[in-house]
C-alpha cells in the first residue's frame, strides 16, 4: 500500500477554529505531514494575522512559508508548487482549508486506485456548505460544523457557474492547475468523485467577494480571465435578490441535509454525472439560477 501523503495549502486569514476543525479533520484520515503556506493579504489587521498563526503552531505545525500582499490569480498556485517540490516525491493531498474530503475507503486504497488507473490524480467534486435559512454566519467552535451547516447543494457550479470539479490527491510528477480544479492530460479516473465538502459560506465571505470583485474589477488583484469577477458578481447579485441569503429553498440549487460522515445515497449518480458533463461556460451565458437572463449582475 502507499504511504498516506502530505497535505499541501495554501492558507487565508481565516478563523482559528475553522483551522482546528480542518487540521482535526485531516488528522482523523491519518494525514500527518502538513505543507502550508499562509497569504495575508494587505486589508488583514496585525491581530488577526497573529491569532491564524499561532492556531496553527498549537496545532503543532510549523509554517513553510508566510506572504503578504495582493491576491493575485496566480499568487495561490506560486506557493503550493513550491510546497509540492518542498514535499518530495509521491502523492500529495490538495485541499484548500475549507475543504474537508470524505472518501469512500481508507486514503491509502482510494491512492492504490489511482496508481492502478495510471493517471496519477484522484478527481473530487464539491459540495457548498450553508447554514440552514443560507444567511452567511459565523459558527460556534463547541458546535460541530454538520451541526452549524447543515444543507449541501452544488452551488458553485448551479449558482456561480464555477468549475466545481477539484483534484483531490495528485502524484507530485503531476501538475495541476490554479485552485487544483483540473490537471491537464491527466483526467481522474476514480467515480463517483470523492466528496469535497466546501465550507465557504460563512461569516464574512460577502465581504471577501466584494473585495474580490472589486480588486478584479480594477486590477488591483490581477487574474487572467474574467471567471473569478463574474462568480463573485454572480454571488453578490444572488445575495441582493435574497435579502442577503443564500436561497436554499431554490429547486434549482436543490440544497438537501448531508454530513460529513456518510456519503448520500444520491451521491454517486449525480457526482458522477456532473463530473461527465461539466463545461466551462459560455461566455454569453448571462442567467441567474431560475435560467432568465440577467440584465446585470445585481439584478
């Protein structure tokens, strides 16, 4: 059996607790070498750029690197390759820490499938998190986070048109491409894809999106497409319409109680699919999520 690899991220200035429950998580599927890199963009006060930092030394780990400043489209990637090659050689596990994996099997059969199918990658999908009336709130450390968020739907892939698709565990001979949604020549192979259960939506992400939609916007933070404008203008358009919630009882989000311990019985045919059919879209594409056209992203 392969040994379990390394877990390689870059890491935001998110809250102490989210990063306990995220190095807990990890440590539970037997993960014990973490690479991460944190970026702490300019507008992150001093306090909590300490209290992220110190978290993670409690935790026991001991940062690769620490950056500061704008973020760019391709600062993310930067840093991980470099913790890749920092790792070595062999499989590396890719998740950014909002990302909490549920795999079908133990790490080291889901990796034994991935070297028998030769393409190097073990392919993911993900599964957005929200409370359970979608607003965006923070959560209590003493509650576990199934318990704070309850529904799960595919909602950046339904709402922002996002790539939803995630290169979960990755040889380090392959390279994979910026927010570890794909890796060229190398198409995993593993179905359904491993549940990526993305814990986005919580306290403080509007105002997140709003920065990034406004430093894409101006170019302050550079990016290489318009994709990463248009998701956040989506989202900020979305959660006007909806007095500042996520609207779960959308059934076209179809959001549905899930858990981070079991795998839905609907699962492995709508992952599946999804994976199968997944395009980028179009760039006429202008609809907001009941399919009409949208006559501006805040409408």
């Amino acid at each position: 059996m392969p040994a379990l690899p390394p877990l390689i991220a870059v890491v935001g200035p998110l809250e102490p607790a989210l990063l306990t429950a995220w190095v807990t998580h990890y440590r539970s599927l037997g993960i014990e070498r973490f690479h991460l890199a944190f970026h702490l963009p300019e507008h992150v006060d001093p306090d909590r750029r300490h209290q992220v930092q110190d978290a993670c030394r409690d935790l026991g780990i001991v940062p690769d690197a620490v950056s500061c400043g704008p973020w760019h489209e391709h600062t993310n990637p930067r840093l991980r390759d470099a913790l890749r090659q920092r790792a070595g050689a062999g499989w590396h596990l890719l998740a950014d820490s909002d990302e909490f994996h549920t795999y079908p099997a133990p790490l080291e059969e889901v990796i034994a499938a991935a070297e028998e199918s030769g393409t190097g990658t073990a392919g993911g999908l993900m599964l957005d998190r929200v409370t359970a009336d979608g607003f965006l709130t923070g959560w209590d450390p003493q509650q576990c986070l199934d318990a704070a968020y309850p529904l799960g739907a595919f909602l950046t892939h339904r709402l922002l048109r996002g790539d939803p698709r995630k290169i979960v565990l990755a040889h380090s001979s392959v390279p994979v491409a910026s927010g570890n949604h794909r890796a060229e020549g190398h198409r995993p192979a593993n179905r359904p894809p491993i549940m990526v259960h993305h814990f986005k939506w919580r306290d403080g992400v509007r105002e997140d999106i709003e920065r990034r939609a406004r430093h894409s916007a101006d170019g302050t933070w550079k990016t290489a497409s318009p994709a990463r404008l248009a998701e956040a203008r989506r989202l900020l358009g979305h959660l006007q319409r909806h007095n500042g919630r996520i609207a779960v009882g959308s059934l076209r989000l179809d959001f549905r109680p899930v858990s981070l311990t079991t795998v839905p019985v609907w699962w492995a045919e709508e992952a599946t699919r999804l994976v199968a059919t997944w395009r980028p879209p179009t760039p006429a594409a202008g609809q907001n999520e009941s399919g009409s056209t949208m006559s501006s992203p805040s409408s």
